[in-house]
C-alpha cells in the first residue's frame, strides 16, 4: 500500500507540497529518469530551463529530475542567472 | 593576460526611442573596442515580456553582446551601465571556462564511445538489422 503511494506523480506536474503525505519522512525509490543535459548549459536558455522549474517557479529539486549533482548546480546556476534578468519568474503562480 | 569570453546582456527601459537604443549600443560597441576588447557577436534581441515588473514596466528591450577581452572593458562597461538610466538591468556572465570543459566533456565522450565502437565492430550493425525486420 505503501508502494503504491510510491509511484505517484509524473515527473513534470507535480507541486512540491504535496509530496510530504504521512507524518514520517518519506524514502524515495522512484527510478531516476536519465535526464540528458548538454555539457554547456546555456542561461538563456528559457525553454530548456522551463523544463526543471515545476509550476511554482522554484527549481525542481535532485530526487525529482534524478539528474547528477553536478548537472543540478549548473543548471540552478543559470535559472538564477535568467530570473535575474525577468526571463524567469522568482515566483510563479 | 588571458583571453576571456563575456556575456553581457542588459535591458533597456521600453519608453525609449529607436534611434536612442541604437546609440547606447553603438556607445557600448565602441567603448569595448576604446579599451582593448573585441565584440564576437552582438545581438539585438527586442522586445520581450518581462517574467516580473521592474521599475513597473512589463516589456523591456533585450541587448545581448559577446565579448573577448582582459576583463578591464567589462569593469568600465559596468560602471557605465549602472548610472545609465535607460538601463534597467544588465548582467555579466564569463563563459570562456565552461565552454571549454564542455567540449572536454565531449571530447571526452566522442574517444570513449569511439573506442567501445571500435571493440564491437560488427554485432551492433546486426542487431539494428534484426530488429527493424522484427
């Protein structure tokens, strides 16, 4: 039952808050699609950036798109850069 | 000292003319070049929706340039950007150092899966052959 509860959400749509369901922290076993970033990560990229800022605006986290720690640090690196310059939103909604 | 490539973008204030915008960025080209840098590309993106207001407007006016040079045009650039009232925003960015890990991580990539195709040299081929006829 539990499992089940596991395999929820599609990658893309889902809102952060709704992952905390139940008091206990939850252990993520979703299997980690391989995500394929290109080696240079371009900050003016909107519509490739679009892809890991989830309805919010924030920046989907790690355990969510499964890509590499250092792929997550160049990619919110440019999100940064591209709010700063109102390419992106700082908040969505 | 070095060669470095920059990024620097900025917007400008939607309200102003034509003839305005094409100066400033006439004065940045020329400035860049006054102190020893040379412009790769310059780039007049236009006018686009702003994903959040500054100073109030919604719209702004995108510049974007590339830029080699010591680093010495760029510290001038900004301090001129910054009292400009036509510019809203504006931003740096020096790409020299990760294009250049990009493309030894491609590099990287391209030896590795040329030496894998090197061992197999004929099981791949047919095996894509079987299965288009599957």
């Amino acid at each position: 039952m539990a499992e089940k509860d596991m395999e929820i959400m599609d990658v893309k749509d889902i809102s952060l808050d709704e992952e905390v369901i139940g008091d206990r922290p939850r252990r993520y076993q979703r299997r980690r699609p391989r995500q394929l970033v290109p080696d240079y990560v371009d900050w003016k990229d909107v519509d490739f950036l679009l892809g890991f800022i989830p309805e919010r605006g924030k920046i989907m986290p790690r355990r969510i798109s499964g890509i590499t720690a250092r792929d997550q640090r160049r990619i919110s690196q440019a999100i940064k850069r591209a709010r700063s310059m109102a390419m992106l939103p700082f908040v969505a909604d | 000292m070095a060669n470095r490539t920059y990024e620097v973008m900025y917007i400008i204030d939607p309200e102003t003319q034509g003839d305005k915008i094409e100066k400033l960025n006439d004065a940045v080209g020329k400035l860049i070049e006054k102190e020893g840098g040379t412009i790769v590309r310059m780039d007049d993106i236009g006018m686009k929706n702003l994903a959040y207001p500054i100073q109030k407007k919604e719209t702004g006016h995108y510049v974007l340039f590339e830029i080699e040079g010591s680093g010495q045009e760029i510290a001038e650039l900004e301090r001129r950007m910054r009292v400009n009232d036509m510019i809203m925003r504006y931003i740096t960015v020096r790409v020299d150092e990760d294009r250049k890990t990009a493309a030894k991580l491609r590099d990287k990539r391209e030896a590795r899966s040329a030496k894998r195709a090197s061992f197999r040299p004929s099981t791949e081929n047919q095996q894509t052959t079987e299965a288009v006829d599957a």
